[in-house]
C-alpha cells in the first residue's frame, strides 16, 4: 500500500458536525500533568477567553490527582493503598473509575487488573513508595459496597488506575469543554486523545497511530490516521517505557510483564475512559485473545505485532467499519 489508512468513524449525525464548526483561529494550550504532558487544540466564540478554558482544565487535573494519584501521598488512593484492613469511604469519581476497572478484570478474567501496584513499583514503574517490595492481593480481593460508595481494603492491596484514569480525565476535560460551549477541540493528556467536531477547515481532527518500534512491513500501509470526530483513541504499546528490557505492561494472571511479539495497541471509543483502560486490557491478552475479546465487546481495535519483515496490524471488526 502507499498511502495511509483512514479510519473514520461512523454513524454520525451530519448535520451536528457541520454545526461544531467555527470561523476563526484554532487556539491551542499545553502543560504538563500527571507525570506526562497534555494538550488541547480549540476553537470557539472569541468572547470565550482562553485563560477561561485553561483554569477548567487545571480544575480536571487537580481533581483526578488528589483522588487517583498513586503518586502523591496524600491522595484517596494512595490513603487507600496504605490503610489497615476495613472498609474506606472514596470520592464518587474515584469509586466510578474504580468500578470500570473491577468490572474490565472480570470481563479480561483478570489479565486487567488494577491491583498490580505492589507489582508495578517493584519493576521500578510506580512512584517507589513501598517499604518493602512485596506481591499484593488481585482484585479480586477489592470488596465495594455500592449503596455507601465504600471500598474494602483486605490488607496489602495496592491499587494502580494509570491505565484508566488518565482517560477518565480527558472526558472528564471534554464535559468541561462543551459546558464552556467549545464544540470543537482536540484534546490529550499522555497520548490518551478525544476529538469533537471538526476544524475551522471543515477537516477532522486526524491523529496517527503509533503503535510498534518498528517501520510496517512492505504490503502494509505506511501509518493509519484515525478521524476524531466525536470519538476518543487510546494506545498501549511496550515500546514506550521499559526497565531492564522488561515492559511497563503487566498481565495481571502472571502479574509480571507482558512478554511475546504484540507491540502495541489502540483502541477507538465513544468514551476516552473506556479506551484507554481496553487498550490496556487487550495488550495484556495478547493478539489471539485480545481480538477475540474486542469482538466480543464490538470494540474498534488495531493490534501491531512484530514480524521479520516489519510491524503487521490486525483490525477488528469496530476498526475495519472505520476504513475510509
């Protein structure tokens, strides 16, 4: 193939997208957060000051940190994380995101699996907070009374939502978009993207998939661009971050790294929490039960394995309705 692929998704409202779109400049704002950086490409009414949106954003942030962060030690999770045995009251945000990802563990039997902390800061990947490297409980062993919003902690379960939270942010970011009346933006924390409406241009927002360490193979095309109109895009790959060749990756039925020739993975969604978290997941599956489970759950994936010859991808049914 010479030219790239297009994935465009489908079934939207025509007339809704060519409402988002705005004479005027595409404004952009940057920054960091979360231990990675975030970006947001934007246009909407000039009375709309940027300085506006960008406290919006600021306010997004702070919330997830000070509840999800197993980086800051005064945050929910990690009063959690060092608790005796009990039960623990949880901000409802936290307890939502916490949710999804027992739920992902059920559905995955566990190669998802959000306690893998203990696991995670053993490997040199988390923030080195434990006294004492030590395998913890699975999350099996997170109880959750729904009706309080209280999570029971057995004793040594050390929770990690890096691989959702970072995309419950972002919608959370897109909901503080579209309140302020911006109906057209690019928006990014990590690699984690979500895109409305269209540009001033009347063009998608297009973002490239980056998903091996290595150039396609000769018959494949040379990248995939994928169209975010109205919909989110996660990737997990175990090129990005490594320690002594092993990847940041775990799969949470061995609950070591995840070890074999896939080398990455995305994931389009209506909602950036559910791809980011299912990026994840499917990674930890590997090719074979990875695409089973996408069918499965009718998720739009692309899976990039590592051949002699070059990086080869594999898209689900979701992503080949996408082609364009």
């Amino acid at each position: 193939m010479t030219g790239p692929r297009l994935l465009i998704p489908t079934g939207l409202d025509v007339a809704a997208v060519r409402a988002s779109r705005i004479d005027g400049e595409v404004r952009k704002l940057s920054g960091a957060t979360m231990g990675t950086g975030w970006s947001l490409a934007f246009a909407a009414a000039p009375s709309l000051p940027t300085s506006t949106v960008n406290t919006a954003l600021e306010d997004v942030f702070a919330l997830v940190i000070r509840q999800m962060s197993g980086w800051q030690p005064g945050s929910d999770l990690s009063r959690f994380n060092a608790s005796a045995p009990g039960w623990c009251d949880i901000p409802p945000e936290f307890a939502f995101v916490l949710d999804r990802a027992l739920e992902i563990a059920e559905l995955t039997g566990g190669a998802y699996d959000p306690a893998l902390g203990a696991e995670v800061d053993a490997a040199g990947f988390g923030p080195g907070t434990l006294d004492t490297p030590r395998a913890g409980p699975g999350w099996r062993s997170v109880g959750r009374d729904a009706k309080s919003g209280r999570v029971l902690q057995p004793g040594g379960v050390t929770l990690d939502l890096s691989s959702i939270a970072k995309g419950y942010a972002v919608d959370l970011c897109a909901g503080r978009l579209r309140a302020l009346g911006v109906a057209s933006f690019l928006m990014e924390i990590g690699g984690e993207f979500v895109g409305q409406g269209v540009k001033p241009d009347a063009q998608p927002w297009w973002v490239q998939l980056d998903l091996s360490d290595m150039a396609p193979a000769p018959d494949e095309p040379p990248q995939t661009d994928v169209a975010l109109v109205n919909l989110a895009v996660a990737t997990s790959g175990d090129f990005v971050r490594r320690s002594d060749g092993a990847s940041h990756l775990f799969d949470g039925r061995t609950r070591r790294p995840v070890a074999g020739p896939l080398s990455g993975v995305a994931v389009m969604h209506a909602n950036a929490i559910e791809a980011d978290a299912w990026a994840t997941a499917l990674f930890a599956l590997g090719l074979e039960d990875g695409m089973a489970m996408a069918e499965a759950q009718q998720l739009a994936a692309v899976f990039a394995v590592r051949e002699a010859s070059g990086a080869r991808t594999s898209l689900s049914s979701g992503a080949k309705a996408m082609l364009g």
